[in-house]
C-alpha cells in the first residue's frame, strides 16, 4: 500500500501479515534495546527493521541497525532519510537519499472507527466538521483514522527537521478524497505553529497521500528540498 503513495526516487517495503518477518535477526545493539521487551513488541520491532534493511540493500547501502534516538525516532545511516511504520498484520519502511528528499513520514493504522475519546484528544473543531461532512459523502471510509494515520505522518516528517514535539493540534489537516476513486486522495496539513526553516525557507504546510483498503489506511508525507 504504501509505495502507491510515495515518489518513484522512495524505497518501501512492506510485509504482511505473520510471514516470518518478526523472525528477521537483529544486530547486538538491537538485541540490547529490546532486552526487556515482550515476545510482540519484539516481533514488530524485528519485522519493521527487516523492511527497512531490504529497502537499505535496494539502495545499494549495506544492511545496518536501526536504533530508536529521541522519542524514539529511528537513527538512519548516514546519506539517509526514512520511515517506519506497524500495526497488527502490517508493517513497513520507506527510505530516501537525503538529496532526493529533505524528509519523509508513513503511517498505517488498522481500518476501523477511532475512539471517541482519542478523536477528541487529535482532533481540531475545523477537522470534525470536514470529517463528519466526508462521512456523509463517503460512509464506506473511517475518516476519523484516516486523519489520524495523516497526524502521524505529519509528525514523521516533521520530527527529523527540527527535532522538536508536534501536538496534534499543531496542524490543521484536510483530507481530499480522489473525485474519481474516493478511497484515495491527498490531504494538506496547515501548520499551525511555526514550521521547519529548510534552506532558509519556512514552511508553512506538509503535502501528503492517502489510501485505505478494506483492513488498513495508510498515509504519507514528503517533504522536498526548496
């Protein structure tokens, strides 16, 4: 689902389901993060760093470990820039040269209904209005996590640029169904604090893409040089 979303000069990989990706092995200090971790927090941990070493060997850049940094947020080889991405039956990884893109963020969420209460937390008043009003237009798509997975995204992508929190209320996100196949689109986030400088410009707004399928959304944002 993913690579649908992302520029030809990105590479995802992606795996599904229990296909033994959980089972990919894991450097020494890998290893040493996830020590503690329990056998399913371990698992996703492996099958996600598996995906993102495929998508290092298709770059033709030696498979290496990939350690969480702050809020833990991956540390990629140097030249690079990604994403990671899991979720029950999914994950995947996304990975750029750091010439073809300033920055980039994934997400996949399951396709169901968002709790009432986490949408209250995410949502701004201008975004429950836009997703009641797709709800109506589209009732086979559960907007309320689609803008949540976009949220996410958003965060991705903004992280590795200025290495400072985004509340979900940082951005205003409209999401714009395809007018031709309404399970995919686009969607703009606003930012609504003061964006990353790049290049001496500061951004005001993330770009991103959008799918579902009939048990997962998936969202992305790219972010390209000024």
């Amino acid at each position: 689902m993913i690579d649908e979303l992302l520029p030809d000069t990105v590479v995802a990989v992606e795996a599904y389901g229990d296909d033994g990706s959980g089972d990919a092995p894991l450097f020494p200090e890998e290893q040493a993060v996830m020590a503690r971790a329990v056998d399913k927090r371990r698992r996703e941990f492996a099958a996600v760093r598996g995906c993102a070493r495929r998508a290092m060997e298709k770059l033709g850049v030696p498979p290496q470990p990939v350690l969480p940094g702050e809020r833990g947020a991956p540390r990629w080889p140097e030249g690079l820039v990604g994403s990671m991405t899991h979720c029950d039956g999914y994950c995947a990884a996304a990975l750029v040269r750091v010439g073809d893109l300033a920055s980039l963020g994934i997400d996949a969420e399951p396709h169901a209904r968002l709790p009432g209460e986490v949408l209250d937390a995410v949502a701004l008043p201008a975004e429950r209005r836009r997703l009641a009003d797709l709800a109506e237009r589209h009732p086979g798509v559960h907007w309320d996590r689609l803008l949540f997975s976009a949220k996410e995204s958003v965060y991705k992508a903004w992280f590795p640029l200025t290495g400072q929190w985004l509340d979900f209320t940082g951005a205003d996100i409209e999401i714009l169904p395809d007018p031709d196949t309404p399970r995919t689109g686009r969607f703009r986030a606003e930012l609504l604090v003061p964006g990353p400088l790049l290049n001496g410009h500061r951004l005001t707004h993330f770009d991103g893409h959008w799918t579902t399928g009939p048990d997962l959304v998936a969202t992305s944002v790219t972010v390209p040089h000024p």
